[in-house]
C-alpha cells in the first residue's frame, strides 16, 4: 500500500514539475514577444552607449559672423557655442570655420558661396550657421534716409526672400546632408530711432519671412535673437551702437545652444550626434 502511494506522489510530483517547465517556458516567450513588439533595442535597466562624435560646422554670412565688436577677435558668438557644444556627452569637439565678412549682403553671400575654398568647407560639413540680412536693411536706410518709406523696405523684402531661399537651396546642392541654421535679426537702430513703431516693424516682418522660409526646408532650424536686444538694463552692444559686445555675443550663442540642443541637434545632424536624455541616463 505504502508502494502504492508513493508511486502516485511521484507521478503527481512529475506531472507539477513538467506543468511549471510549460509555464516558465510560456513566460519566457511572452516577454520575448513584448520585448520585440515594443521596438526597444535595450532592457529597461541597461543604459543607452553614448560614443561622442566630432561636430564640423561651418559659419557663412555678415559681421556678425566675423565677429565685429568681439574685443578678443575669436569670432563673435563661435567660441561661446563651441564651448556649450563641448559640454555634451555627445559631442567630442566642435570644429568652426568662420567665413564670415563685414558688410555682406545676401547677394554678396550667394556670390561667395561660388569660391571653392567655401563650397569645400560646406560639402565637409554637419551644420552651417548662416547671419544675413542686416546689411540689406540697412541699405534700405542708407539708400533713402531722407524719405524713408515702408514700400521701399518691403521691395527690398521680397528681393531678400528670392535671395534667401536661393542661398538655401544652394547650400543643399554642395551637401544635401548638412543641416542649416539661421539667426534671425535684431534691431541696431533703438538708440538712433528710439522705439519708432515703423521700424519695430520692418524687423518684425523681415524675422516672420526668414523663419517661414527657413520651415520650408528639412533640417533647418530659425534662431531668433531680436528679444535678447530689447532688454534696456542691459548694455549688450558695442561702441558703434550697431555690432554686439562680448556679452551680446555670448547671449547669442546662448540662444543658439537652447534652439538645437536635443532633438534638434539630432535633426540638424541626420542623427550623427545622437540626443540622450541625461535625465533617464
């Protein structure tokens, strides 16, 4: 009797072992499925690798890309974004070439971006950063001080807005790849025209058409600045009343750190520098 039982115990003992192989082994294949399904290449608790690129940029434009009222001549805001850039973890260094010149003009901008030397450094490069369009304003000024007129700087607009999407797109011929950044424009003329409604609006329309140019293209990204000028606590320009000091400089480069950084950057850089949210890190 005693036999009995026991090889009853044993067949039941055998039964419960082989019952707890199949359901060990369905769970293994449900978390297998919800593993794959969820699209994660990583377990929760693994932390994502980040292996730090090196980041070329190449900077075109006016004199705010030359860097005219930096007292150090390093190139206006590039030294200040270069180091914000450094500071990612995903980012090894960030390597600058300034083709910046006083007084350019969006069609004196389309004409450099002919030269060899600067199509060569577009086609090498991750992002540009563009500054245009001041000097066209300010032609507007100069051409017609006497009789300034709204029409006359919404002609010149429309010739502007050609002109813009024309150093895009050209830009894009040398390396369809690279991402575009434009800073928008800031009004130099506080201290001369005070806070005159006429011209708070040129600058106001010129910034809206850049912008809504720059949206009709991917991985572009506009950076407007005009706010950070409009601050009268602060003294953020140099002695000619027109150019950015040091400090306007560093708070350019500021804006233009807050604008890419993350997601944007990724974009910017058709995912060559990868975002990771140090938060989740």
């Amino acid at each position: 009797m005693v036999r009995v039982c026991q090889k009853k115990y044993d067949i039941i003992e055998i039964n419960r072992i082989k019952e707890v192989k199949v359901l060990r082994k369905w769970w293994i294949i449900f978390f297998a499925l919800l593993f794959v399904t969820s699209g994660c290449s990583q377990w929760p608790n693994e932390q994502k690798e980040v292996i730090p690129k090196d980041l070329h940029i190449v900077s075109i434009g006016d004199s705010l890309t030359q860097g005219v009222g930096d007292s150090s001549n390093s190139g206006g805001y590039i030294p200040y974004l270069e180091q914000r850039l450094e500071q990612l973890d995903s980012v090894n260094d960030a390597q600058f070439e300034n083709y910046g010149i006083k007084g350019n003009r969006t069609d004196q901008l389309l004409d450099r971006l002919d030269e060899k030397e600067v199509q060569q450094a577009i086609q090498e490069s991750d992002v540009v950063v563009i500054t245009i369009g001041g000097n066209d304003v300010m032609k507007v000024f100069k051409d017609n001080f006497m009789k300034l007129r709204i029409e006359e700087f919404e002609r010149e607009q429309e010739l502007y807005e050609e002109r813009l999407h024309k150093i895009i797109q050209t830009v894009r011929e040398q390396n369809k790849e690279t991402g575009i950044v434009l800073i928008g424009l800031y009004n130099p003329f506080r201290e001369v025209f005070g806070d005159v409604k006429e011209v708070k609006e040129i600058m106001r329309d010129w910034n809206a058409a850049s912008k809504s140019i720059v949206e009709e293209y991917e991985r572009t990204s506009f950076v407007a600045v005009d706010d950070i000028f409009q601050n009268p606590q602060e003294n953020l320009l140099y002695k000619d009343q027109f150019h950015p000091n040091d400090r306007g400089y560093e708070l350019i480069a500021e804006r233009i750190f807050e604008t890419i950084e993350g997601k944007e950057l990724e974009k910017l850089t058709n995912r060559k520098i990868i975002y990771v949210n140090e938060d989740s890190v």
